[in-house]
C-alpha cells in the first residue's frame, strides 16, 4: 500500500467522521431520537455523547413500558 493510499484513506475516514459528528449535532438540536421519536439525553460518562432516553435497559430507559431503542452518536471526538 502506498503513502498516498494512506492519506486518501485518512481523509476518507475524517470525512465520515466530519459528516456523522454534523448528522449525530442536528438530531440534538432537535431533542427527538430519529428512531423512536423519544426524547435525546447527554450521557455525562463520555465528552459529547448523546443518547435516546429508551436506550438501555429496563430501570435506566425514561419509560420501561415503551420499548427499547439503540440510537446514540457523540458530537466530538
């Protein structure tokens, strides 16, 4: 593999990144879990990381009578 196949692969992953921090920031703006339509939450484990607030199991999720849901992004890196 070469040096210049390193770089384009490099950029590569730090436009992905760059796209998903933009997509994971506006679905926190909005407050909704793309998902389920539940409210999103800061996890304070981690610098940036959102969550929906059905993630989780039963005992951590907002309402344990709805179903669960995976939704999370971070905004930083």
């Amino acid at each position: 593999m070469s040096r210049a196949d390193t770089i384009r692969r490099n950029k590569e992953s730090a436009e992905r990144m760059r796209q998903h921090r933009a997509e994971t920031l506006a679905v926190v703006v909005s407050g909704v879990c793309p998902q389920c339509g539940s409210r999103v939450k800061r996890n304070l484990a981690l610098t940036g990381w959102y969550q929906c607030s059905q993630y989780g199991a039963d005992g951590f999720r907002a309402d344990n009578a709805r179903p669960q849901c995976s939704w999370q992004g971070f905004t930083e890196f």
